[in-house]
C-alpha cells in the first residue's frame, strides 16, 4: 500500500492510524504484514510521523494553493510559483508508485495527495480516498472523480460529492487514535488531583494552543472555578509562562481545581474520559474524538480554517444538539452563557452526550482499512 497525505495532523493522523489498524488487523490474522511507502513533502509532519512510526518514505515536490476571497488576489507570485512544482510531483509520484507498484493507494488530502493521487490513476493502480470533514477539502475534490473509492466522515458529505464519486462513496467515519478511547476517568481525576465529584471541564486549543481560547477562558476563570467546577487547561507551550502569570492571584479555593499545563501528551485519554464539557477548535480530528467519545462541547471554530471548515463542522454538532458553536467575534461573556447551561444541568449534558455518541464512528479505523482492502482485493 502507498499512503499519501499530510499538511496537518487532520490529514496525518487518520492515515497513520489506518495504517496500524491494518497492520494490527493482519497481524491478527496471522498474516505478514503489508509493505507501506508513505509519500509526502520532505522535512513535513507526516515524514517525521511515518519515520517515527519505522514506515518508509518517499518525498515528492507539491505546490499550495493560498486561497482568498478575491480570485485576483490568488494570482500572485507564490501561487505561481508553487503550482509550477506540480507537474515535477506528479513526475517523481509516477516514477514512485511504478517502481513499487502498490496494490491499492490511501490519499487522506493535503496538497501532496494530488500528485500521488494523480500519478495512482496514471498508473492504474486503485485510489481510495478518505475526507475527514463534511464538506469536500479542496485536493479531495480534485481526486473524487479520480478515486476507485471515496470514503468519507458523514453521511452528510454524500449529498455534496460529484456524481461519479457518489456511486463509489461509503460512509466510514473519520480514524481515531485507539488510545484515545481508552481513558479512565478515575485514573485521570487520580493523576490530576481533582474531586470526580465537581464537573470538569478541559480546555484545549489543539497542540500549540489558542490565543483567542487563551483569553476567554482566562476571563471567565474565576466565575468557572466559583461555581464548583475544576477547570484543566492545555494553553500551548509557547503560552504557558503567561497563562500562568495571569491566574497566579486566584484564591487558593480556586486554584485548588484548576490545572494548567502547555502540552498534554500520554495523560490525555485519562483526561478526555474525566471531562463532562470540553471547549475546543472544531477541527476534523477534534470533531472525531469527541463524538467518538459521546463529549459535550462548545466549539470556537478557528475562523482562518481552510474553506470555514471549523465553523461547517461546528454548526453539524450544534444542529444535531452535541455542542454549542461561537462563531465570528466570541465574547467571554458568550463563553460563559454557552458553557453554563451545560456545566449546571446533568441532565442536558446527558443529552448533548448521548446525541454526540450517536455521531461518533469509534470504529471508524476498522471501516476504512475495509475499504481499502477490498478495494486492494477487487
């Protein structure tokens, strides 16, 4: 198999853990494992993720296309520039694939997957490809027509597809990490020193944090902490020393439940299971993780997300009544009236939960690796 992909962890993660459900899946079976070539850009995440996991990899040129809302403006020099190395991908993807003649070939989007995906269907080779959001990401739309296969997210995604990529589409959810539905809240509680009995709520603007939920929630911190709740906050390590001084005078009543921390790393599927409310991005993993795991949440999408990807999945969980989304100009004070209905009734948080579970595909790994097997197969 050749997977290709990355940009983000949104795009990574899914194929790496595609990639160990497979391997997990046919070691199980007694069978030897699959041989896997990662292609992607050089010196990126998805190298340093493939490489740190012992799978091959291969890099190939790959141009970005830097999107603005005035089509003039997308003719600029960089653009140009970036989209002369796409033919030299497609180039190095071909002469890639044929050399290792794959049996089948997983894109989960991001610039490099055109090239790839382009160079699969040039070689004849089976192309599936997975999308993680509920609208279609720009190289995904480029490779649905393309694709033997197209799996996606949503059953809400299949409306929007061409009507090519309709007939081969199957609804498999989006890969979360299995340790991430491992937690225990015990443990969690145990290792943060925190009462079980009080709701938690854990903050979180993804690995490298988020000024804009920095702030609101610094503003509402007292009034969180006064009403009973423990409050665990991973701000990003580039923000921690600041975050600390900023909370530094709360009452040692207070503080007593709260817990800052700028990277959450092994701990965090013992923390995501204690949460009863998480304040988040509205990113594709995110969204993923949180249904998968039935959490209720308010949601502050990041505005500069590709497309308004973010503020689309945002809204999907708010009408299907999992979370609250704030979009635009949140204010602390839209902060607190989203999270205080929740936080104070256990009853509509059993709501919100059960309708976000009912969105979640934990199983999500398994069904992709399905597909592209019997894609491989066929």
């Amino acid at each position: 198999m050749i997977v290709t992909g990355g940009g983000t962890g949104g795009h990574t993660y899914p194929a790496l853990t595609a990639v160990r459900t497979l391997q997990a899946d046919l070691a199980s079976a007694g069978a030897p494992p699959a041989e896997v070539l990662w292609i992607g850009q050089a010196d990126s995440l998805e190298m340093r993720v493939a490489q740190g996991d012992g799978i091959a990899f291969k890099s190939v040129a790959t141009g970005k296309i830097r999107r603005h809302a005035n089509p003039l403006r997308m003719l600029s020099w960089s653009n140009i520039k970036d989209m002369t190395r796409v033919p030299l991908g497609v180039l190095q993807a071909w002469s890639a694939v044929g050399r290792f003649r794959p049996d089948v070939v997983l894109a989960t989007g991001g610039y490099v997957a055109v090239p790839v995906g382009t160079a699969a269907r040039m070689r004849r080779r089976p192309l599936v490809v997975h999308e993680q959001t509920v609208r279609l990401g720009l190289t995904n739309r480029l490779l649905a027509r393309k694709a033997t296969r197209m799996a996606v997210s949503s059953d809400s995604t299949l409306p929007l597809l061409p009507d090519a990529a309709r007939e081969s589409a199957v609804v498999t959810g989006n890969p979360v990490r299995p340790e991430v539905l491992a937690g225990n809240a015990d443990k969690g509680a145990a290792l943060l020193g925190l009462d079980r009995r009080s709701p938690t709520v854990y903050v979180t603007g993804g690995a490298q944090g988020s000024q804009q939920i920095n702030t609101l929630v610094v503003e509402i911190l007292p009034w969180l902490l006064n009403n009973g709740a423990n409050v665990v906050h991973q701000c990003g390590p580039a923000n921690e020393d600041e975050i600390r001084r900023a909370t530094a005078s709360l009452p040692p009543a207070a503080a007593a439940r709260y817990r800052l921390a700028g990277y959450v790393g092994p701990e965090l599927p013992d923390i995501l299971a204690l949460a009863d409310v998480v304040i988040s991005r509205s990113g594709a993993g995110t969204i993923a993780e949180l249904t998968a795991l039935g959490k209720p949440s308010v949601l502050i999408p990041l505005a500069s997300s590709a497309g308004g990807e973010q503020a689309h999945n945002a809204e999907h969980l708010e009408q299907a009544g999992a979370a609250r989304a704030l979009l635009g100009e949140v204010t602390a004070r839209q902060l607190a009236d989203a999270v205080g209905p929740i936080l104070g009734d256990p009853a509509r948080r059993a709501d919100m939960a059960q309708r976000a579970r009912a969105l979640g595909r934990p199983d999500a790994a398994a069904h992709l690796v399905h597909v592209v097997l019997t894609t491989a197969l066929t």
